[in-house]
C-alpha cells in the first residue's frame, strides 16, 4: 500500500483510507470490525468517519452510532496508535444540536462528543462537514447563488472558529484540521486567515472526486498543489456507478440505490453512457473497474488519500486491489478522453 503525507503535518497515510459511513446501517456492527481488520491487514492506516453517520439514511436514533463502532474496535483491539483517525463536525444538522451552525461554542461540545464515542483521547484528523455559508456540492451547483453569502460574517465565523480549532490543538484533543464540501475561495480564505492568526492550518480537502466528477482538477487542484493540501476525494467510485453494477437498469438488493433511488442526485440519463465508456477501458485494459476508478482517483497528483466504502466484506476485498493497479500513460488518456466526451455527466 503505497504511502503519502498529509499535507504538512508529518503523518504519513495510505493512499486508500476506510469511509465508515454505512456502519451501523447497511453495515451491521460486527461486519463493520470485521471490516476494519481487514483493512489494516491489507495496509490501510486511515479511517474516515463524522459525527452524522450512519447515513442512508440519517436519522436523530443512529446519529453518533458509526463513532462508537470505531470505538469499540479502538477498545477491543488497543490498536488506536496505528491508526490516522479523522471525523467531522456536522454543522446545523436537524439531527445533532438543533441545528446549530458550526461556531467557536458548538466546536468544543462537537470535539468532545465524537472523543466520548469513539474511545479516544486524540482526533487526528478533524473535519468540518459543511461551509455554514452553504455548498455547491450535492448537485447544488445548478443552483449555487455565492452573491447571497455575508463576507463579514463568513471570515468572522472563519477568525473565530479557528480560534477554537486552536485551543482544541493545545489541549491536544485535536492534531490538524480539514475541511468537506468546501471551494476553492473557502479553502483559500480559511488559509489565509489562519496565516494571519495563527490558526491551525487547513491540511486537507474532502470533496467528491471520480471519473464522473472531476470538479477538483482545476482551480482547486492549482490551490491543492501550490499549498501543500490534500484532496479526500469521496465516492470515487461515483457510488457505485462506476463498479457496473447498475448499468442496464439493474438495482442489486441492499444497494445503494435500492435504499434512496437516485443515489442523491447522480442517477440520470446521461450517466449511464458515460460508465459504459469507463467500462469500456477497462475491458480494454484487462482491468476490474473498480480497481481502475479507485487507483485513478488515489493517485492523481493532488489527492492524499481516496476513501472508499464498502458494505461486505468481499467488496471491501474487491476495493483493496486497486493497491496493486499500475495505470500506464495510455490508460490514462483513454480515461481523459472519455472525460472528454462525457463531462458532467449528472
């Protein structure tokens, strides 16, 4: 499992690391250990998860439970020291703290409910799920309206948040600090600003990123690269799209897309004619799709580390192969040239 820095930090992490976010849902607690072992078995140092999860779906009676199945393996194993831990704050979420936006009172009381559930005394990683001033992630981006946003409020909920980022990283309940859904002028100020009040410095960037969306590669990539911060893409394997496993209207039992139809937003018309085609490379290069996808997204110049997720056990053992991939100069370009062809596709 090859290695890589996050940001600058000096922890080093797997180019693969662990999404959690069907713990507890789709993904019964002791398959979920079960799940865990195998993957620092396989060389996977990095697990992802967020105050929210489980999610598909959220509900206020599983809120918290993900957390505390990492936990109980921390707590059952002893093995937290081998582990790169990152979780999030959710923000005003109807489920957690009535909805109260992401602010220097709500970081504390967050920090410390996500320590209490998952048996740590340390968050390597911490996250914030959400701008409050809003996101064109989740298909938002048809709509996004960034001239409604308040800049004063923005960069003052920016100084202030950082501040209690800061205190947190002194008390040692926290060592660096990411953000999720975020933009490049977000990432930017929150740089900036830290800079300027000495702040924990942002070290990642945890946002969609696969074959089917590939909104990072350019002003954010140029930000990424330049700055020292690391992509997280999520959903590389574009929910599932991407493994082929829903082309020609199939919808396997217990899938992604058998619980909320239409995989939040990227099921649609177009869609389907691009996977063929990524499919379609992958035949031609005698390559699992999956593998393809995952190795792609984890190994473009930017990206720390590509979190995957994985219902069973034998998909996450599907998953883990994309360690052993090489993607040769010609793979790649026959991906760009899909790309090409079939930009956007949902």
């Amino acid at each position: 499992m090859k290695m890589k820095p996050l940001g600058r930090t000096g922890m080093t992490v797997s180019e693969l690391c662990l999404g959690t976010m069907t713990f507890g849902s789709q993904t019964g607690s002791d398959e979920a250990l079960a799940q865990i072992d195998r993957a620092l078995a396989a060389g996977v140092n990095f697990i992802d998860t967020a105050e929210i999860y489980p999610v598909n779906p959220i509900s206020a009676e599983t809120v918290g439970r993900t957390e505390e199945i990492v936990g109980a393996w921390f707590e059952k194993t002893g093995r937290r020291a081998e582990v790169v831990l990152a979780t999030k704050h959710a923000g005003d979420s109807k489920f957690i703290r009535d909805e109260a936006p992401i602010s220097a009172d709500s970081i504390p009381v967050a920090i410390e409910g996500s320590l209490k559930r998952l048996k740590t005394d340390v968050i390597d990683l911490y996250q914030f799920h959400w701008p409050n001033r809003g996101s064109y992630h989740f298909r938002q981006n048809w709509r996004f309206a960034p001239w409604t946003q308040d800049r004063a409020a923005t960069v003052q909920h920016m100084q202030d948040a950082l501040g209690a980022l800061q205190r947190e990283v002194e008390r040692g309940t926290i060592r660096a600090f990411g953000l999720s859904n975020e933009s490049t002028w977000g990432t930017a100020m929150w740089l900036r600003i830290a800079e300027e009040s000495g702040g924990p410095r942002v070290v990642t960037v945890q946002n969609e990123y696969s074959l089917l969306w590939r909104m990072a590669d350019t002003d954010l990539a140029e930000l990424m690269v330049n700055e020292e911060v690391g992509l997280l893409p999520f959903s590389p394997l574009g929910a599932g799209l991407l493994s082929g496993k829903y082309q020609n209207g199939a919808v396997p039992e217990g899938s992604r897309m058998a619980i909320n139809g239409d995989l939040g937003g990227r099921k649609g018309p177009r869609v389907f004619p691009a996977v063929d085609a990524y499919l379609a490379v992958a035949r031609e290069f005698g390559l699992d799709p999956v593998h393809m996808a995952l190795a792609w997204a984890a190994r473009r110049p930017f990206v720390a580390s590509a979190i995957f997720g994985a219902t069973t056990l034998a998909q996450l053992d599907r998953a883990l192969g994309a360690a052993e991939v090489t993607l040769s100069e010609e793979l790649l370009e026959a991906l760009d040239t899909v790309h090409r062809s079939h930009p956007m596709p949902y």
